[in-house]
C-alpha cells in the first residue's frame, strides 16, 4: 500500500499545494498472518508479540481513513476525530481485558495512554518540531481547556481513592455508586467543554486554515476502517489472550505492561500523525491530538468502561492506585504549565520525554496496584 500523502495549501488564490509524506507502518502487517498461525499453533509468547505488532499497523489504518474524512471538516474537527478514532483500539483492548477481569491492567493502560500522548508524544513533537522551526505557537485558549478538563479529571481520579484510603471498611457497593457519580459527571463535563470549544464559543479556539485535501473516494475510506477496526478486534482478543502466559515467560512486570507497552503499540499511529503536524508547523493539530486525546481517556473513554465492565458483568470500580494518580497529576500539571505560554520549543519536549522516561522506569518496579 502506498505512503499516505496529505496536500496543504500554501495559502492564497493562486497558491500551490506542496505534497507532504508520512512514513508507513504497513509493512508490519505481515504480523497479522503470522498472529493467526501462531494462535493456531499455541505459541503464545509468539502470539503476544506478532499480534502486538500487527495492531500498530491496523490502527495506523484506522486513523489514515479517518483522516481522510477529517480533512473535508477543518483543522479542530480533524483533530477531535483522528483523537475519537484513534481510542479505538484503547477501548477494544481495555473492554477484552474487563471481560478477563484483568482490572489492574485497565488501569494502568488508561493511565499509560494519558502520560504518552501528554509527555512522550508531545514532547517528541515539541522536539522535532522545535528543531526545524526553532519556535512554534499554538493557541493558548484550546491548550487551556483542555488542560482544565484534565485536572478535573484527576480530581475525579483522586476522590474514590482517598474514599477507599480514608474509610477502609467502605463495600464494593459504595464504591460502585461513587464510580458511577464520578464517571457520569466527567462525561457530562467532556460533552459540555466539546459544546464550549466546538459550537457556543468556537470563534475562540480558530487556528490559521490551510487546506488539506482527501486522496481516498469516501467508499474507500470506509472499507478500510471498517476492516481494520474487525483485524484489531481480532487481534486484540490475541493480545489479551496470551497476556498472562506472555508476562509470566518474559517476567514483565504486569503494571509495566499496562502502563508502558500496551499504550504504546495502541497509539502508535496517532503518536506518528501527531508528531508529522509538527514537522509540517501545524503544532495546534498536534496538541489537538496528542492533548485531546489524553482529555478523552480521562473524561470519556475511562468512565464509559465503567459502565461498560456492569453490562458485562464483571463490576470495576474508579478506584485508581496512588501511583498512578500521582503521575498523572505530574504530567497534566507540566503541561498546563507549558500551554500558558503558547509557544513550544525543543527544550521543553526534551523535559516532556524526560520527565516520561523517569515515570517508566519507576513504573518497571511497581508490583502491586495498591
């Protein structure tokens, strides 16, 4: 399959289009097979790593079709939907591994995500970007709201636990209800700052235009979100599968797995199209993916698996380890102090990746998610 190109219109009547490349992943899908056989065959090390490395590939198809739709409506809107599909994959792993009872994994993967797009991929972008052009602006408004939404988040995050640390005796009953409080009202809170940002107040948060145009018919499009979101679920389901026997043989640490790795071979793609809108100057559709997407997660896509785990009956609560919570706190309060100036520059991608690497390395030792 060929590279996908993005056109940008370099502004004006009469202003040409210069036609950008981004690096593809497609070759990894030659994984997928090879998941299958090793599935087949009861290889499950084998069958952890092949499917881990056929998802990247296939989520990476996601988002291409998905940016391909995106660039018929606007920067912000294309970035909002390249964020929305790029969970995708997220939601499909962590609704497989609720299914498997494997809530400590959850957890810690929905954290993960949060600390890679925040840290690792914003400050890769801010690296990248930073060096070759020096300097690059974004608007401080839309940075600001999300970094709001964020520290809500964590407060949401925060109360359950200190719920559980200052009344141990409290039931999985109340529990239960406080999660539900907390997940409903992070929901409705994300739906009404998409409402602020996307209808009441979008004059606001406009970034300079330039046009991208769709190389795809829309049928195509289709097809191949379509087809990819079923490879990842199937995919996924390997994933999941092999997970313990995987951990077990490779003696990884199973929070390691949660927070690091899965994170990162769900998002990798969207952490590759986030940091191409750097090279390409266009650092607010970078923040709109990296730093949206983290505000997704934690005002979305985590308290919908809440109500999610009920439907399938197997119960999990909001209650975060005091780790966890800790880092992303750290991490969303980096960032909004990053986004007040507006400006990025390498220096502060490289605090950013820095500050990502440290967090990993502790998380290498957490045993346990109390």
């Amino acid at each position: 399959m060929a590279e996908p190109t993005i056109q940008v219109g370099t502004g004006g009547a009469s202003g040409g289009l210069r036609r950008f490349t981004q690096p593809s992943l497609d070759w990894l899908l030659v994984f997928v097979p090879v998941s299958i056989v090793a599935e087949l065959l009861g290889q499950q090390v084998v069958v952890f790593i092949t499917s881990a490395l056929a998802i990247v590939p296939l989520a990476g198809l996601i988002g291409r079709s998905t940016e391909q739709v995106a660039a018929r409506v606007g920067p912000r809107l294309g970035g909002l939907l390249n964020a929305t599909f790029g969970n995708i994959t997220e939601l499909i792993v962590c609704v497989l591994l609720i299914r498997a009872d494997n809530f400590l994994i959850v957890k810690a993967s929905l954290i993960g995500s949060i600390l890679g797009n925040l840290l690792l991929v914003l400050g890769i972008s801010f690296v990248v970007g930073g060096f070759r052009h020096k300097e690059q602006g974004f608007n401080p408004r839309a940075a600001g709201v999300h970094s709001a939404s964020l520290l809500l988040a964590v407060a949401g995050l925060l109360l359950p636990a200190l719920l559980v640390l200052t009344t141990p005796d409290v039931g999985f009953v109340q529990r239960e209800v406080v999660s539900g409080v907390v997940a409903i009202v992070l929901i409705v809170l994300y739906l009404a700052a998409l409402v602020f940002t996307e209808i009441t107040h979008a004059h606001l948060f406009e970034s300079k235009e330039r046009e991208e145009m769709a190389t795809w018919p829309m049928r195509r499009s289709l097809i191949v979100l379509v087809a990819s979101a079923l490879l990842v679920g199937l995919e996924s389901e390997f994933l999941v599968g092999s997970l313990e026997p995987a951990i077990q043989s490779l003696q990884l640490p199973a929070m390691f797995v949660g927070l690091i790795l899965i994170p990162i071979i769900g998002n990798a793609a969207e952490h590759s199209s986030a940091v191409f809108f750097a090279i390409k100057n266009r650092i607010d559709i970078t923040l709109e993916i990296a730093v949206g997407s983290s505000t997704q997660i934690a005002m979305f896509v985590a308290p919908i698996l809440v109500f999610v785990s009920l439907a399938l009956g197997h119960p999990m609560d909001f209650v975060f380890s005091a780790f966890e919570i800790a880092v992303v706190s750290l991490a969303t309060l980096i960032v909004a102090l990053i986004a007040v100036e507006g400006r990025s520059n390498w220096l502060s991608g490289f605090q950013l990746v820095g500050a990502y690497i440290v967090i990993a390395a502790a998380g290498f030792f957490i045993t346990t998610a109390s």
